[in-house]
C-alpha cells in the first residue's frame, strides 16, 4: 500500500498514521523507490530512525521529502496538478547538499543526465551486455528497472562500495532526475534534441519514468501533430489543423506556430553560471559525459554552492509551471478568463517569442479554421486593431 500523499487530506492522513511509524529500513528504501514516502517530521517518522544517529536521521528527512515531490508528480492527473506541490517548492539548498554530498548520488545523476541527452550507448557506459543500447528504446517499466539495477552496479563498482548505499544512491539520483523532468525535456524529435526517428519511437507513459501531462506542457507543438496524424483534432488548433492536412507536405512543426520547447527542465533554471556552465545541467552534462568516458580517473565534479539559491526548485514549481499551464490552457480549450497582464506575466516568465504569443492570442480570440495560414477569423484588419488595442491595455503583453 503506498504511504506517500494521497488523493485527498484525510487519505494522507489516516496512511500517515497508521503505516508510516511501523516502517522498517527496508520498507522505507521501497517506499523510496517507488516515489512513496510522506516528507518526515519530528512527530511523523518511522520509528526505527529514534535509534540513528542525527544525521542520519536528517538525512531520511530529507529524502522523504525528495521522494514525496517526485511522488506528487508521478501521481498528477491532470497538467494543471504539476505545479502544485508544496514538498518541491520548499526543498533546500541545504537538503540538496546533504542529497549530493552522498556517495554516488551526484556522479550517477550526472550520468543519467548525459546518458539521455546525448543518447549515449547504455551498454558500454553501464557495462552490461544485457541492456537496451539506447535510453528511446524503452517500451515497459521492466527495462527501465534493469538500466537502474545496472547503474547501482556501476555505483557500487566506482563510488559506493557497498550494495545498499549504492542503491539508496541511485534511488536518490532517479527521484531528482524524475523530479527535474530531464526525461521529458529530451524526449522529442524537434530541436534541440532531435533524437528520435517517428512518434512511435518516443519513451511510453510509465509511472514514475515519463510523465504524458508533463510532456504535453513542454512540447505542444509534437503533440498537436501526433495528435492529427491519428485524424485527432486535438485543442482549440485541432480543426484547422486537420483541415490543412490535406496540403502535400504541411505540418505544425513546419509552419512554426507552437514552440518545439515551451520551458526546459529543473536544472536548467537553477542559477550556475560558472565559466562555461549556464546552468546547473550543464555542469551535471558535462561531468556525466567525463565519467561516461573514464570513471576510473574522473572525479565527481564538484559544486560550487555560493551559485545555487536557498531555495532552489521554488520557482519553477510556483512560476514556470504555472506559467506553462495558463499558456497551455489557451492551447487547448481556446478560452481565457484571466487578465491581459497575467496572461503577458506568463508569456514574459516562459520567455515565449512573439510568433508563439501571437498564435496563442488568435486561439484566444478565435481562428478561420478554413483558412490555410493561422488568421484571425474576423479578418487581417480587424486582427491589427485588437493587437493595437491590446498593447494599450497590457504593454508586457510582447515585452
């Protein structure tokens, strides 16, 4: 039975009571796994951990709340869900020390971030003979499971040195790769990824591995054309879509009217720059794509903390992902009630261009579905008076 947070308070509530204290060590590691946990408090812990060391126990705490939040994820139904969640908003620079200061933790993340970014050969960087040669060729959740048994192998082999603190240490490594959305960042076939050959090649839904809500909220220009490759008019473009099918050639990627990405992955919003490094995943890709090579003369890389913020995940979780839910929401039913400002807010937090916004604003304001080219359905004219209005009553809205 799961004892992370449920569909309701009082579901949470009575699992936290009744399952939580009588956890064992090895029933926490599972509930760990499988994205299981509740964030653990002074009054609220399993009471095997009264006889730990503090540190230890601190150490629990914090990958409770790591494992709750990647569990919040796995568990939204509905994109509009992804935002909240209050266990990654409120995760710390100092839980995060703690996390990546343990053995194998931070070099088997960054292995995981170049495997998938650079779809490295799983065999030869994992050194097992048995496993899938590419990260996209995943169809069901037993393969992803042998890749993290051969990656606790390869922790064990180079970092950890012992079986049980390798795999708390992949366990840890997984729950922040699935946190930070990396998986479904690269997993697109437009750029700058590029690394698929067809829809049907993309990663499958699998718990805890690829989040489709999620995915759809990145890339809504894929999902727009897979959907109308199925004859699917799929949001508030579907129809119009579907109509210019029937053009030789003709497809949303190429006209362009949705962004290829609509917001990056956790590690890249999180403040590093550092000489070459833009971003906090491009220090993890960097030193994956080192230990990938030679993991017997690399060294983990090492973080300088004085360029991460306290409270690091926060505003991605409370700006960017509602950004991309109210921008997405458009997409899909057509319909804003919002304000104008709030509406250029979330455009300026996603960094939009303005072709994306102008094609978000005709869905709100209605399409000629007939028409070959996107336009507003009262006409070129009527279209420049309402941006011309627009920009009076909300200046931010192409800022």
């Amino acid at each position: 039975m799961p004892v992370g947070p449920g569909s309701s308070p009082e579901v949470a509530a009575l699992l936290a009571a009744v399952l939580v204290k009588g956890l064992s060590p090895q029933g926490c590691q599972e509930a760990e796994r499988n994205m299981d946990l509740f964030p653990f408090s002074s009054t609220l812990k399993p009471d095997f951990l009264a006889s730990l060391p503090p540190k230890e126990q601190e150490e629990w705490a914090i990958r409770s709340q790591l494992a709750a939040a990647a569990g919040r994820k796995r568990r939204a139904m509905t994109y509009g869900e992804l935002p909240k969640n209050p266990e990654a908003a409120g995760f710390t620079k100092e839980g995060l020390m703690v996390l990546l200061g343990k053995p194998g933790v931070l070099p088997a993340l960054a292995l995981y971030v170049a495997i998938i970014n650079d779809n490295l050969n799983l065999r030869a960087v994992l050194q097992n003979s048995g496993l899938l040669e590419s990260f996209y060729s995943i169809k069901n959740a037993r393969e992803v499971e042998a890749i993290r048994e051969a990656m606790k192998n390869w922790i064990k082999a180079y970092f950890a040195h012992d079986l049980t603190a390798a795999a708390d240490a992949e366990t840890i490594a997984w729950n922040l790769l699935y946190l930070s959305n990396v998986i479904e960042w690269n997993d697109s076939e437009l750029p700058p990824h590029n690394r698929l050959s067809g829809s049907a090649n993309r990663i499958p839904s699998i718990a805890g591995v690829k989040h489709s809500q999620l995915w759809m909220m990145m890339h809504p220009e894929e999902k727009l054309q897979a959907q109308i490759s199925g004859d699917n008019a799929w949001g508030a473009l579907g129809e119009w879509a579907l109509n210019n099918m029937k053009h030789p050639g003709w497809a949303p990627d190429k006209e362009d009217i949705l962004p290829d990405t609509m917001f990056e992955t956790l590690f890249h919003k999180m403040a590093y720059k550092k000489g070459k490094f833009e971003s906090f995943y491009d220090f993890l890709l960097i030193n994956g794509k080192n230990l990938a090579e030679d993991p017997v003369n690399t060294l983990p890389g090492t973080v300088d903390w004085s360029k991460i913020g306290e409270i690091p995940f926060a505003s991605y979780h409370s700006d960017i992902l509602n950004a991309a839910v109210t921008v997405l929401d458009v997409i899909i039913t057509g319909q804003y009630k919002g304000s104008w400002e709030s509406l250029g807010n979330a455009f300026r937090t996603l960094c939009l261009d303005r072709r994306y916004r102008e094609t978000v604003l005709l869905v709100k304001q209605g399409i000629n579905v007939q028409a070959k080219n996107l336009c507003y359905v009262k006409g070129r004219f009527s279209w420049s008076l309402f941006l011309s209005e627009l920009k009076g009553v909300a200046p931010n809205i192409f800022k």
